[in-house]
C-alpha cells in the first residue's frame, strides 16, 4: 500500500520530483514541457506566465505554480527554474 507524506496536522504533502534546473537572468525561458515549474530567486525578482514579469517573488522564496504545455516565463532578475513532474 503507497503512503503519502505528512506534515504536522495530518495533511498530506505533494512530492514531485525536479529535473535540472537552469539560471535565467532578465530573459524568457523555452516553452515549457511539463505542468508544474519550480522557482527560487536569491535576491528577489519579478516573473509572469506568457507576458511581462508582473508577480512579485521574494529572495530565498521557492514557489511552485501550475503552468500549461507550452507556456514560457518570462523573469526580471536571476531566478534558478525547475520542471518538475
């Protein structure tokens, strides 16, 4: 029987696991080939999903979003970006 992680208050916890990831600095990334995207800037930025960086990210903040096949990033600042599966 699979089990699924848990944190603290008995929720569970989604894994999904990375594949490499690349820096990009002030450019728009290839479209992208999976649906969920991991992000980490080290000293902040701005990032948007098929347009301008509009959403804020905070240094040291990872965030994961949802994304279609297809879609680009597009990012102000140095990010580390991850396809994840």
């Amino acid at each position: 029987m699979a089990t699924q992680a848990q944190d603290s208050n008995s929720g569970t916890i989604p894994v999904v696991k990375p594949s490499s990831a690349i820096d990009y600095n002030g450019t728009t990334t290839p479209p992208l080939t999976s649906n969920v995207v991991r992000m980490v800037s080290t000293a902040g930025g701005k990032y948007g999903v098929n347009g301008t960086a509009t959403v804020d990210l905070p240094a040291g903040v990872v965030e994961y979003i949802r994304v279609e096949y297809g879609d680009t990033i597009t990012v102000s600042g140095t990010f580390n970006i991850s396809e994840v599966s």
